[in-house]
C-alpha cells in the first residue's frame, strides 16, 4: 500500500485550486467502545485509493468495520 513523503508532494491532486491527498483507513466501531482505525495508505488521487480500498476490502470480516477512501484538503 502506498504512504506519503518528500516526493508525493508533487503528484497530489488539485482540485478547485487546493491541494487534496487521498487517505486509506480501516475503521472499526462497537457500541460503547472507542473507534479502533489504522491508515492503510496515502494516495495521491482518489482512483489509486479506490484500487487499493477494493483489495482492501477483504479486511472488513464484521458489519462494524468498514474501509474508506477519506479526501483530505493539504495546506502548506
């Protein structure tokens, strides 16, 4: 799976004039219990994030846990 550094900076998506990166998370939530979540990747358009989520996909074994492709705005 894919994670973000120095060179990913230059292969974020732009949209509307902002810069987005494209985050991976696996997300678990039981009643009465905190939100267990890990960041799978780091994507820079939301296409490879959604190739990596259906392979992802095989992770979610309950109907609490879900994976998800969560757009985020970069500020600089």
């Amino acid at each position: 799976m894919g994670s973000m550094d120095a060179s990913t900076t230059l292969w974020l998506s732009y949209k509307k004039g902002k810069t987005m990166v494209y985050i991976l998370i696996w997300m678990q939530l039981f009643s009465g219990q905190s939100v267990e979540h890990y960041q799978l990747g780091t994507y820079a358009t939301l296409e490879e994030c959604q190739i990596e989520m259906s392979a992802a996909a095989k992770m979610v074994t309950h109907k609490a846990e879900t994976v998800s492709c969560l757009e985020v705005e970069v500020q600089r």
